[in-house]
C-alpha cells in the first residue's frame, strides 16, 4: 500500500518543489504590492483639443473632471457629454494598458492574466 504525504522521503517536498513554491509566493506577494500601487497612479486624458480633462486611477475611479469655458454651450449640451465620455474612455483605456503591461512584465509573459492560477 502507498505511503501518504506524497511519496516524498520524510514526507517533505524535495528542495526543487519547495524552492519553486517559495518564488511563486514571493512573485505573488509582489504582484499584490505592484497592483495596490497600481491602483493609486493616476492617468490624464484630454478630448476637443484639451477643452476636457479626465483624470482616473489604476483602480478606474475618475479623480478630476476639468472642463475649460470655451466648451461649456447652454445649447449643445450633447457635444460636451460626448467629450466627457471619450476623455473618461481614453484615460480608462490608458490605466488598463499601463495594468496589462505591468501584469505581463511581472508574469514574464507565462499568460497568466490577474495573477497566479492557485
């Protein structure tokens, strides 16, 4: 009958096995610090030639709305909306990108999206 704890002498992992768990925890507690950090940078992106301003955090909260005065029309409302929304579209866009590449930088490109896969 086979033996428990994994057929391994003394029960133990080997060294390799137990060196290899090691760097995966160390990897992941870096991936956590890397993305709490992550969430507090702030990414800027303007529309209508810089007539709106949106400012979000990695952890896609909108900080700052800045409109300039010349884009603020009482009869085409509808025209800065749309800007709003492409700023806000563009910078959300920007901070996923800056995420993506961090995840990727820090996984080595294993595809291993979001973080390690246990």
């Amino acid at each position: 009958m086979a033996k428990r704890g994994g057929g391994f002498p003394g029960g133990g992992m080997p060294g390799n096995m137990n060196n290899l768990m090691k760097q995966a925890q160390r990897m992941q507690r870096q991936m956590e610090e890397n993305q709490k950090e992550m969430e507090t940078k702030e990414f800027t992106a303007k529309a209508g030639g810089g007539a709106v301003e949106v400012t979000v955090t990695g952890g896609k909260q909108i900080t700052k709305v800045k409109l300039s005065k010349d884009v603020v029309d009482p009869e085409d409302i509808e025209m800065l909306e749309d800007l709003i929304m492409a700023a806000c579209n563009e910078a959300l866009r920007t901070a996923e990108e800056a995420n993506t590449e961090l995840m990727s930088k820090m996984t080595g490109g294993m595809g291993m999206p979001g973080g390690m896969p246990f």
